[in-house]
C-alpha cells in the first residue's frame, strides 16, 4: 500500500477558523436535532368542544367503522369507491383499514374552541371548559382517550387573547384537579399565528401555568396553525416560522397547516380553495425548507367537502333504491376527493394531516396503506441491496443510489410502520436489516457498520 505524502494543511495555524466552525456546526446541531423520538401520528381529528365526551374516540371509531361496512364492505366495493379498482393492493389496502378502524380508529384528537366551537357567552364557553377538563380526566382513568390529544384555543389576539386563555386557564385546571397530570401527548393549538410575539406570550402563559398547577417543567407543549401569509414571509421579507422555534423554549411541538384560512387570505375564492391549490403548496414548501431537521412535526389541513349521504332514512320508512344510489354517489365522490388530497399530501412529504368526519377515516388510511404498499417490494428490494454492498454509492439496476438515498428509503419504511401499513416485521423482511438498524433510524450508521 503506497504511504500517503507528509500534510500540507497547518492545523496550528487554522485554530482560529477551526474554532469558528466547531462552534457553528455545534450552533447547527442543537438547531437542527432531527425527527423526535417516537411515532408521528397520521392525522388529527378536529371536533368541536361543546360535543367532547371521554368516549369520543370511540364514537367515531363506530361511525368509522359504520360507513366502511354500508359503502366499502369488500375490497372490490372500496375500489369502486375510490376509483382504484385495478390496483394490486387493494385487498390487503382493505384488510388493514378494518383492522385499523377496529384497533385504534383514532391516532390524534383536537377539542376544539375556535372554528368548530364559534362566539359564545362567557359563561357558556367556561361551562363547556370545565366539563372538557372533567371528561379528559375521565378518560384518562378509563383509558378512553387516543394515543394524541389536545386543545385548540382561539387565536391571541387583543380582542380574543383574554378569552383564549381563559379557556385554556379552566380546562387545565379542572383537569389537573381531577386527574393529577396531564394525558400522555398533551399539546395546545395556537391557531392564525401572525408575529413572533404571539408565540412568546404562549410560552409565557405555559410555563407559568406549569408553576401554578405543579406541573413537570417543560410538560405543556403547543403546535402553531400555519394559516396566515405574515407566518411564511413577514413585513421584513423573512420567514416567522424559524424564529417561533428559537423564542418555544423547546416547546413547539408542530406546525399544522390552514387550508382554508390561507387561501382566504390570499384572497382566493372559495370555489378554488382546494387542498391542491398552488399558492397552498408554495406555503407548506416554506414549512419544509424553514423547518426541516428542527423536530417540529408538519401537518398538512384538511377536505372540506365531508362524505354524508343525502338521505337518511325516516324511522319505519326504508330509502328507496334511487336514494341509495344518490347516497353512494355523494360518498363516492367526498371520499376520492379526501383520498386524492391525503395522497397528494404523502406525495409531497406531508404524512399527517386533519380530518373534520368520521367516514373521512376510512379514506385517510386507506390512501395511506396504498401510498406505502404501491411499489414497496420494490422499495425494499434496493435498500436490501444497498446496505448488502455496504459502500457510500452503488448502482442497482439502472437507478444509482447514494447514501441520502438510502436514508429516504430507510425513512419510507420507517413511514410505512408508523401509519400501520406495514409491520416491522414485514420491513426487516424485506430489507434484511436488523430490529436494531430499522430502530437507530440512521442509514449512516448502519452503512459504517456493515463497510
């Protein structure tokens, strides 16, 4: 082996810009500290608080469950809805959206304050807040509550601030009271955020409440609504979405993304505030780029257009065949506009959005589990292959992986297991890796370790 020249590099004289760069990339690493560490979950249901019980997941759960049996029984009829009837997946597409809807029809719960609970007296909203405290503590004790669970409040405005607080004041407190603690993967919904200021005051309010109810420091989280233009690009031409998670303390646990509210802003008509439309795209483009690698989940919103049949059958008084077949249309029809949304979501690296009707769920995982299953074989076949050659670039076929490659295959199926397409068994099946590998999410790692 030929012995490598004397250095030419003075490591003695670059201590000055090598001081510079350690402290950088140490200023870089703590900014940007990579995915948490557990599942994202894959939507978040929004209902209003006036109708939350602790046994609202499982309500929906039925209605869930209730549609897909009346529209979706077999796998053929769910092809026939979603206009998919050809795909090869779709009879293990449908196996795993009724066992889904069975096991854990509900991943993520928001009660809502805001749009889905509107102007109210005062002390009808305190009223609905108390028993909203009352009913998570019940449902902590009887572990009726979903894996996510949170609250939106209204927006922190000066003539909603006192209001919004207020709510989250008497909900907490009427919560602690009864239960002692908060429910695992508690979050707070700050909706319309517009300045770097509205993001301050929440931490501010958070960490005092913690003090007041002695609450685990660090245990109250929040996640901004992105549904403003002043949060993607503000008065000074910059983005606020950076500089919300510098002023969080750590506590910015996402950013949820307002189809509707956007657009409006924007001045886009309602006929053409779509889920798919441009200026919407641009927007969460924004979120990517400014908040990529920061650990902040990214939601996308949500179809407005719900699926509810357009007759409902009188007690006694059976639907005739012509208004069954008017009902399967108008499901028909929400459902493939809710399953092209999610899959245009997936598409473009979103993996969680909201979801406003039971029957939407149906739609939600199934375009998930097509999404993940369409072309996985393939998927595992070249990490599988990669990994198997140990090397930072290698040519599979006639597509030359490298090493981010990988690392966007490995994240797939890392996706796949946490929607619930597949397992992880099935994953390390297919790709040969060990639990370890799969689990230290890291494709560097397993490449040193294996070269």
């Amino acid at each position: 082996m030929a012995k490598p020249p004397l250095p030419s590099i003075n490591q003695a004289e670059l201590a000055d810009a090598t001081a510079d760069l350690r402290e950088a990339n140490l200023e870089f690493a703590r900014r940007h500290p990579g995915d948490p560490p557990g599942r994202q979950p894959v939507h978040t249901v929004y209902g209003g608080a006036q109708l939350f019980g602790a046994d609202a997941a499982a309500k929906i759960g039925t209605v869930a469950r209730r549609a897909m049996e009346e529209y979706a029984s077999t796998p053929e009829e769910l092809g026939v809805m979603l206009d998919v009837a050809a795909h090869p997946s779709l009879a293990a597409v449908h196996a795993r959206v009724r066992e889904k809807l069975a096991r854990e029809a509900v991943e993520d719960f928001r009660i809502d304050f805001e749009d889905g609970y509107g102007n109210r007296p005062d002390e009808e909203e305190d009223h609905h807040a108390v028993i909203v405290g009352e009913e998570l503590a019940r449902g902590m004790a009887d572990h009726t509550l979903p894996p996510f669970i949170g609250i939106r409040v209204k927006t922190l405005t000066e003539e909603l601030r006192l209001r919004s607080m207020r709510t989250l004041d008497i909900v907490l407190t009427t919560l602690v009271q009864r239960a002692g603690a908060l429910p695992e993967n508690f979050v707070v919904t700050i909706p319309k955020v517009t300045m770097v200021e509205q993001v301050d005051y929440t931490v501010a309010v958070l960490r005092q409440l913690e003090h007041t109810l002695g609450l685990p420091k660090g245990s109250l989280r929040f996640e901004v609504m992105v549904e403003t233009p002043q949060i993607i690009i503000d008065h000074e031409g910059r983005s606020l979405l950076p500089r919300l998670v510098d002023v969080a303390e750590g506590r910015l646990a996402g950013a949820h993304f307002g189809t509707y509210d956007y657009t409006a802003s924007l001045n886009i008509t309602a006929a053409h505030q779509r889920m798919g439309h441009p200026a919407n795209d641009f927007a969460k483009h924004v979120m990517q780029v400014t908040l990529a690698g920061t650990g902040v989940w990214l939601s996308d919103g949500s179809t407005a257009v719900l699926p509810v049949p357009v007759h409902r059958a009188a007690a006694g008084v059976a639907l005739t065949s012509a208004q069954r077949e008017e009902n399967r249309l108008a499901m028909s029809q929400a459902w493939r506009m809710h399953f092209r949304d999610v899959l245009h979501s997936l598409e473009g690296g979103f993996y969680q959005g909201w979801d406003l009707h039971p029957a939407q769920l149906v739609t939600r995982y199934a375009a998930l589990y097509l999404f993940f299953l369409d072309g996985i074989e393939a998927a595992g076949a070249r990490l599988k292959n990669f990994v198997a050659k140990a090397a930072q670039a290698t040519l599979v076929g006639d597509v030359f992986d490298d090493a981010a490659t990988g690392q966007g295959l490995l994240n797939f199926f890392l996706r796949g297991i946490n929607s619930g397409a597949i397992t992880e068994a099935e994953a390390l099946a297919m790709t040969s890796l060990t639990p370890d590998e799969l689990r230290g999410r890291s494709f560097v790692k397993i490449m040193k370790a294996r070269a």
